[in-house]
C-alpha cells in the first residue's frame, strides 16, 4: 500500500526540480517518496529530464495524472517512470489516502474502488518494465524499437 501525494494542475519541471538545485546527475543523491496524484498538465515547463529522474529516484512508484506534458511523458518513460492518466481518480483521492497501482495494466485501488486508468502501452511499456529505455536497449537491442516502429 502506498500513499497518495496529491498536486494540483501546472505543477511544472522548475516546481518539481529547479534548475539552481539541478547540479547533480547521481541518481542516489536524490530522495524518496510513494505515489503522486495530479491534475492537468503535470510536468509542464523547462525540459529537462532530472524532474521525472528526480520523482523516481525519491522512489515514487507511478505518477497519476488528468494529463501530461508530453515532454515530461516521454522523458518519465524514457528513465522508466511509469506514468498513468486517470482523470477519475484525480477527483477520487485526498492527500495522504491509500492506493495501490499496478503500472502495467492501469488499475488503481483507492478508498475501497477501483480506477482504470490509460497506462503506457506498446514500446512505452517495454521501456518501463525494462527499467528504462536504456536498459531495454542493452537487454534486446535497437532493434526493439525498430520492431515497434517508435519515431
């Protein structure tokens, strides 16, 4: 069972990381965290990879969302966060609520209800079983994503 760290919309890449504290690449100088719930547009902002890198290394378990910016999505499956949208729960839960996530499928369990949500799929999922998109590449090869045909 994990606990909800609930958001609002607009929480951007600067909130989540800012740049002036963006001064390491080591993944264990980072902290720990469970799961967070937010509204529209969660990780807008500035591009940089250490907001998604700096939410799985505190060792958040997923990241719930109305929706994503897309470049904090890719980047979040890039470093095998996973990511689910579910505009439902998001009005469903409180702070420091109970939930349990199953990344793959997209079901939720929060308050005694289920929520299905859109997780990633395809290529996307691949990436965050795998651990990251790195890994996934030295386990299978590039030619993983050339099967999936991933632009």
């Amino acid at each position: 069972m994990a606990r909800v760290y609930k958001l609002g919309d607009g929480v951007s890449t600067d909130t989540i990381m800012p740049g002036r504290y963006n001064v390491t690449t080591d993944r264990d100088a980072l902290r720990r965290g469970d799961v967070i719930v937010a509204g529209r547009n969660f990780g807008c902002g500035s591009s940089r990879e250490h907001a998604p890198l700096a939410i799985k290394q505190n060792g958040v378990a997923a990241v719930i969302a109305v929706s994503f910016a897309r470049i904090f999505y890719r980047n979040a499956v890039n470093i095998g966060l996973p990511v689910i949208r579910c505009a439902e729960l998001t009005e469903a839960v409180d702070d420091g609520d109970d939930i349990t996530v199953d990344p793959r499928s997209g079901v939720m369990q929060a308050g005694g209800r289920p929520f299905h949500g859109e997780p990633p799929s395809g290529v996307a999922l691949q990436i965050i079983e795998a651990g990251s998109l790195l890994d996934l590449v030295k386990s299978r090869g590039w030619s993983v994503l050339e099967e999936a045909d991933v632009p």
